[in-house]
C-alpha cells in the first residue's frame, strides 16, 4: 500500500472526458481507503507520470483516442507491476476477454461508490492474506448494490452480479419506486399503472405477491433498501444506498438558481447523466420525469458551455454541447448555441459543416425544412466568425 500508509491505496485516474474525470474524483475521493495522486484527461501525460507515481490502483478508461485503455494497461505492467488496473468502460460487453489478461477488474459508468467500494475490499482482503504490513488494521469498507436508471435500468448484487427478475412486474415496480423514492405510493395507482385492465380483486392479489418478491429479492440480494407498507400503499426506503437518479435529481434540486455553483459540482452532476431515464424500457409512466430529467441536462450542458465560452474555452464548451446532442439530436437551443460558440471561436468551417449535417437530419427526422429562426441565425454566425477575435484557450 502507498508509501506505508496502513489500509490506504495510492489512486491514478486515466479518463479523457474532463465530467467523468471530475464525477471519478469525487466518488473515488470518498473512500476512505482510496487517497489520488494524480488525475489525467490526456493519456500519454499519464503515460509519462506513472512510472514516477507508482499508484497501488489505476483507474483507465478503456475508450480513449491517442491511446486506448488496453494499450496504457500493457505500458503500465512493463513499469509498475506492483500497479492493480481498474478498467473503467460505459459497455459491459467491451473487451471482457481482453481485462482479464490485464485487470484487477472492470467498473460500469457511470462510476458509483458502491464500485469504488468492491475494488477495495478485495484488495485489502488480498492484502490481509499475503500478510502485507497494515493490511488488516482498518475496517473492511461495507460493499452494496450498484443501481443504474440514467442510460439504462441495471440492477446489480453488492458482489457484482447482475440482479435477475422473477417477473417484469417485479422489475416494472421497483423501477418505479426508484423514481420515487421515500414517497408513499397509494396502491391504488401502483395497480392501475401495472395492472389497468384487471378488475380490482385480482389487481390487489396481484400487487400482494408482486411487492412480495420484490422484497424477499431486495433482501436475498442485500440491495439495501426496503419496501413497507403504509396506511394506504407503499414506500421504498433507500436508507443509505446511493444510485445515479437519486444523485442526479438530489443534486439538481440543492442547485436551485445559483449561478455561481463551482464547476467541478456541475460537472459531476453533468457526467451523471448516461441517456433517458430506464434507457429502452417503455414504461408509459416514466415519460414526465424522463423529459425532465433530460430538460435539467440539457439546462446543465448550456450553463457549462457558457461558462465555458465566457473564459475562451472554446474546446471544452463545444464538447458539452456535443455530448448533449448526442442524446437529444434535434434540440434547436443546443445546436444554436454550438453554432455561436464556433462563431466566436472564428471557425466559419464548422458552423457550416454543422448547419448542413443539422439540415438533413431534421428533413430526414421532421421530414420538413429547418425552421427559417434557425437558417436566420446560423448564416448571421458565419458572418460573425470572419470578424471574430477569438481568445487564446482552445
């Protein structure tokens, strides 16, 4: 363990995507047992650092340009052998065959402590049974279920293990207790959103057995949370587990309308946000609070890349911008405020090749022309980029 310290791990973070790096040393920063090094969004910097680092624990994101994840992971075991790799990757399917020849394991994004957690026990419980110095002094950190609803719906055991239903009902109703959490839901909704063509009696006998599994499943798979009974429905009690919604909507409501919130909390709640709520499930229920979730990401992406235009970087603005319309293609606001920010970055190129692009799709999509607003807008900033001045940041 790092330079001698009793039950402490010297951490590295590789993660090209500044929001994910920035969420990675927030989560990674809770662990009592994790203290970071050294944190890169440039790959090859890492390269150059980690011989002299020697972290215990590398984090590297698998998908990287310059230099994949795979490819630090191999130069990484040339120079620091004594360095465990923790693969990071947004696919579970990525390269699995590939982490085991080179990994101590493999972590899902977005990253949550819960994974921070696993990584560290089975280190130190490694540690305690090769009798390095220290190893068994501190307290095992306690692992728990990772719960993912931003992206996708995924449910997996404390040890890893992906959680599997005993009927879709079962799924259905704990997906919608996760978006509402800690909130007594009546039973009459409960059956008329999962049962609405049943008649009652059947409804009732039905929504018994289904709240039924899903507790003796949540307790079978030490997920950390309950479901009770109340006067006149239920309520799922999260006590202390964590999962991205509940950190993503909790976060969004302690923003409020502060403007001057510090970057890096906008960022971590920014990288939080991996696609619409319960990814391709199509429960009807989910359609408000998945539009206004993604409304609040799009709201953070915009204030990001004004903060971001507002100090010339110009890079770093576009890049959120992106990542926005990556998940929402045809928001007008988005590809606006990308086109103003190539315009005050002096790139008339781009704008134009931007414009274009925008144009089919929303033909092919909307199957009408771009509305004339936009058209408008975008050839005023190809005006303003021969006239700009852009700042020196990239």
């Amino acid at each position: 363990m790092g330079e001698g310290e009793k039950g402490m791990f010297t951490v590295v973070i590789v993660e090209d995507e500044k929001p994910i790096l920035e969420l990675m040393k927030v989560v990674v920063g809770r662990n009592p047992h994790c203290r970071i090094i050294g944190a890169f969004n440039n790959p090859l910097e890492a390269l150059e650092k980690l011989p002299e680092l020697k972290p215990d624990i590398a984090f590297l994101d698998v998908e990287m340009p310059k230099l994949s994840g795979i490819e630090l992971a191999q130069r990484l075991n040339e120079c620091c052998e004594g360095t465990r790799i923790v693969f990071t990757t947004a696919y579970k399917e990525y390269a699995l065959e590939a982490f085991r020849v080179f990994a101590f394991d493999y972590i899902l994004k977005p990253v949550m402590t819960s994974a921070i957690d696993r990584i560290t026990t089975r280190l130190l419980k490694e540690a305690d049974r090769t009798g390095s110095p220290g190893a068994s002094a501190p307290p095992e950190p306690v692992l728990k279920a990772s719960i993912h609803c931003l992206g996708s719906f995924e449910v997996r055991s404390p040890e890893g293990e992906l959680v599997r239903w005993p009927t879709r009902k079962t799924e259905e109703l704990f997906a919608y207790l996760l978006c509402w959490p800690d909130q007594d839901i009546s039973k009459w909704k409960l059956m008329d959103l999962l049962w609405p063509e049943m008649n009652e009696e059947r409804a009732i006998h039905n929504l018994h057995n289904t709240v039924y599994r899903l507790k003796k499943l949540i307790k079978e798979q030490d997920i950390g949370m309950d479901v009770v009974k109340t006067g006149d429905g239920y309520l799922l009690k999260t006590q202390d587990t964590r999962y991205d919604l509940l950190e993503f909507l909790q976060g969004i409501s302690g923003l409020g309308h502060k403007k001057q919130a510090e970057p890096e909390r906008l960022e971590a709640l920014f990288a939080l946000y991996r696609g619409p709520l319960l990814g391709h499930k199509d429960y009807m229920w989910k359609v408000q609070l998945e539009e206004s979730c993604g409304k609040q990401y799009r709201a953070l992406g915009c204030r990001l890349a004004e903060r971001y235009m507002a100090q010339g970087e110009w890079s770093k603005a576009e890049q959120r911008l992106l990542s926005c319309l990556s998940f929402y293609p045809l928001e007008e606001e988005l590809h606006l405020l990308l086109m103003e920010v190539y315009a005050a970055a002096g790139k008339r190129e781009r704008i134009t090749r931007h414009f274009n692009l925008f144009e089919m799709q929303y033909r092919k999509e909307m199957g009408m022309e771009v509305p004339a607003e936009i058209s408008k807008k975008a050839k005023m900033y190809m005006e303003m980029s021969k006239i700009s001045q852009p700042r020196q940041k990239k």
